[in-house]
C-alpha cells in the first residue's frame, strides 16, 4: 500500500501537469483557430486513432494486466513478446488501410462538413493513421509496467511529454500551416514510446524478441476476454462518434466546442477518479484473483467514495458557473463571445453525468477484475443505443445541447445497470456507509455553490472579474473542506489520514 500511495502522489503531480498543459494546449488552439471549420477538423483527427485503437486494441490492453496476475511468472516474458508481436501486426495493417482511405472515414466521421472541412479533415486523418503502430506498443508497455506496479515512467511520457510536444506543434502552425500540429501529434507518440521502451528495457521489465505463439493458453484465454471488453471500448468510443456525427451537420464550430466543454469535465472526471482507480487495479486483480473479494472490494468501495467526495461538488461548480469558467478559460483571440456562449451550454449539461461516469470508470474496473467483459459489453451496447435515441429525439428538440445532455443521460443509465449487474455477482458498492457519506458530501457541495455565489456576488459590486471569480471559488472550496470536517466525512478523515500518513 505504501508503494501505491508512493505512486499516486507522484502521478497526481504529473496528472495536474497534464492538465495545465493540457488545458494550456486547448487554450492556444482556441486562440488560433477559435470554433473554425480548422478546430473542427482537427477534433476530428485526433479523437480518430481512440475510435480505431478500440476496434482492435483496447480490449487487449484492459485484459492484459488480469491475465499477466493469473500466470506463472516463468511464461510472462513470452506473455508480453507474442501479445506485442500479434499487436504489431495488426496495426501496421490497420494503418495502411486507414492512410488509403482516409476521404471515406472522413465522410463518415463527419458526414455534415462541407468541402473545405472534409478536406482538411481526410488530409489530417491520412496523417494521423501513421501513429497506430507506436500507440498500440506504447499502450502495451504501459500496461505492462502498470502489472508491475510501475506508474510513474509511463504518466510521465504520456502526460507531460506528449502534451509538450503537441503544444510546441500547435504554436508553430498557423491557418496555413495547420498541418504541422498532426504531424506534431504523430512525433510526441514516436518519440514517448521510444523512451518508455528504453525504460523498461533498461529496468529489465521487458525484453522483447518476436514470438507468433498465438494459440498458447495465456494468449486464449487473453483473446477470449478482449474481445467482448474490445467491442464494449469500441461502442463506447462510437458514442463520442455519433456526437460528432450528428454535431458536423449543425453549423460550423460546434464540433470545436463540444470538444472545448468535454475537455474540461473530462479534467474534473479524470483527477477525482482515474488517479486512484489506476493505481488500484493491479492491486484489485491480485485480491480478486485469489479469492479475496474483501481484499478487492476495499479499493472498489474507497474508489466510490472518493468519486463522491469529488464529483459532486464539481459537478455543482461547472453547472452554476459555467459561463464565467469557460469565458476566463477560453475567451481570447479567435475564440469569441458567442464561442463563449456555445461552448459553456455544452459544458453545463456535460457536467450533469460527471458522478456517473465517476462510478462508471470504478464500476467497470470492478467488473474486469472479476472476468465479467460480456457484462460490459453488453450495458455499454445499451447505452449507445439509448445514447444514439437521445441523439435525435434531443437535438430536434433542443438543438445543439441535446448532444451533451444526451451523453450525460446515457451515462446515468449506464451506471445504474453497471451497479446492478455487480449487486448479482455479490459485489455491492453501496452500503449505509456510502449512502451517509453521499448525503452529508451533497449537504457540503450545497454549502460550497451557495458560499461562492454570494462571494462573487458582493466582489461584482466592485467590479471584481477574474481574480474575484478565483477568491470565491476558494472560499466555497474551503467552506466545503470545513462543512465535511464538520460532518465527519468517512471519506474525507481517510484522504486526510493519507495524506498526513497517518
């Protein structure tokens, strides 16, 4: 636990990084190219190798570390060399076939572009197919070394070295120069993967030599678990895609704002759940593996509590101040008054499934841990179903944000399935002492909303803007931190407990 605790502090400190660069590179591609038929594209682009990666890959990379716990450690060398070299294969293909026909994946990713934008889009993805090969390697070696409990390497070239890379590429193209931040894309890939190899090479984690033993039981028993958790990745990757579908047909630049809004819940939804669940599922899958669902069910339920403690709070935050969040993010440049207005529409029914898709990244782990991919599968080809009716029925009715409210209604639904499915198989996430903690963080995030609206608005009669919207979102943050201290937050005496190492 010590090693873990180790590992989460100093990925939670690559993970702030990640998202100062990260948001720094949205706030300078927002800067260039504003919501212009430019950012449509390259959203486009860059969310085309997540879809493609989920078709074949991702299955293999979430299964992998359950499998790598089970074997004997005498066949985990060969493990790791014939999953490589069956990856290695299969996206090299996967590339060619992309960068032949990148116009009719253009067209189908974004069927309402004009010309000039689905031209741009199919020389973006012609490009970006090269990547495949290094991102599915890279992806391996960082489930591998996350087998071995080995976090920081991998978060480190992914979260700080990528985000580099691309941002330098954005600040070097212009309007006629877009071109330079894809291929920039592609070089912060190579170039990260390259240095996690030497890493684990180095360390002695890996030493690869090609292997086609396809057919050993390791490696069937690996396939017989990645494809249905494969198809579940796919289906919720083709949700991400239908958004874009059906936004490419509702006017120029609302592809570039959904992607504006989503990267910031996605910000709050990554640093209240994904730093902790990530550190824990090695450790979960060794619990679950011999039996010890007590074990197992510790991380799950500490997951559940965080997510809690977190999301709803922030989730009340982005739904209130929406506005003035993205206008003080965003609002330079390009990127205008009614970008401003688009965008933060976007953003405040995003943030209403925030806690959901929380429980929804535990719950899955949850499930993997204990073999159950067909049960994924089968809830997420629900939600995209559910996810795709929305779609059509919202956007009649409400125009562009029923996009985000939709994604947001599929993700409730989803979780509640999730959470029944593991009540059946005797793993149950909620109990008294969740559901207490859960009414008393809601109590607090009330207190935290209610304290930040009459600071700001006593600091707005001095024509306070920027930094009066920051001093009133630290002072709701640390009436809330009182309010839970006050209440005797379960949760929040253990993140506390943590932290002073107690």
């Amino acid at each position: 636990m010590k090693n873990i605790a180790k590992s989460t502090i100093l990925v939670t400190l690559f993970l702030l990084l990640s998202k100062l660069f990260g948001f720094i590179r949205e706030l300078i591609l927002a800067y260039k190219f504003g919501t212009s038929y430019i950012s449509d594209a390259y959203t486009i682009a860059v969310s085309f190798p997540n879809l493609i990666f989920a078709i074949f890959a991702s299955g293999i990379s979430q299964s992998y570390i359950p499998v790598f716990s089970r074997i004997n450690p005498k066949a985990k060398t060969d493990y790791f060399n014939t999953v490589a070299t069956f990856m290695a294969i299969i996206s090299i293909v996967v590339s060619i076939i992309c960068f032949v026909f990148s116009g009719k994946i253009a067209y189908f990713l974004a069927p309402g572009f004009d010309e000039r934008s689905l031209s741009l889009t199919t020389s973006f993805i012609a490009i970006i197919a090269l990547e495949f090969p290094f991102l599915c390697y890279f992806d391996l070696l960082s489930a591998h070394e996350q087998a071995h409990e080995n976090f920081v390497f991998s978060y480190f070239c992914d979260f700080i070295i990528c985000n580099l890379i691309i941002i330098l590429s954005i600040i070097l193209s212009d309007t006629l120069h877009s071109y330079i931040m894809i291929i920039g894309y592609i070089i912060a890939m190579v170039f990260s993967c390259v240095l996690l190899h030497s890493y684990a090479t180095f360390n002695r984690d890996i030493s690869y030599k090609i292997n086609f033993n396809f057919f050993d039981k390791n490696i069937i028993q690996l396939f017989q678990m990645a494809l249905p958790l494969g198809l579940s990745l796919l289906i919720s990757e083709m949700n991400s895609a239908i958004d874009k579908m059906f936004s490419s047909s509702l006017g120029e630049g609302i592809t570039g704002a959904l992607s504006y809004a989503n990267r910031i819940q996605s910000l709050f939804l990554t640093l209240t759940t994904t730093v902790f669940i990530t550190m824990c599922f090695p450790r979960m899958n060794v619990f679950f593996a011999s039996g010890d669902r007590k074990g197992g069910m510790y991380y799950v339920k500490k997951s559940i509590s965080i997510a809690c403690f977190f999301s709803i709070p922030f989730m009340c935050i982005l739904m209130i101040f929406s506005v003035p969040i993205t206008k003080y993010l965003f609002e330079r440049g390009s990127f205008t008054g009614m970008s401003t207005v688009i965008t933060s529409n976007c953003l405040r029914y995003y943030s209403l499934g925030i806690p959901f898709y929380a429980f929804y990244a535990v719950e899955t782990r949850a499930l993997v841990s204990n073999m159950r991919q067909k049960d994924i599968l089968a809830i997420t080809l629900i939600s995209i179903i559910l996810n795709t009716v929305l779609n059509f029925l919202l956007v009649r009715l409400l125009g562009y944000i029923g996009l985000p409210l939709a994604t947001s209604i599929s993700g409730i639904f989803m979780s509640i399935l999730m959470l029944i499915r593991l009540k059946k198989i005797d793993c149950l996430l909620i109990d008294f002492f969740i559901i207490r903690d859960t009414i008393k963080i809601v109590f607090s995030s009330l207190v935290f909303v209610i304290s930040s609206c009459l600071v700001l608005y006593f600091l707005q009669q001095d024509n306070c803007s920027f930094f009066g919207f920051i001093f009133s979102m630290f002072a709701g943050l640390l009436l809330y931190v009182i309010t839970c201290s006050l209440l005797h937050v379960e949760i929040f005496k253990w993140i506390m407990g943590k932290i002073l190492n107690k």
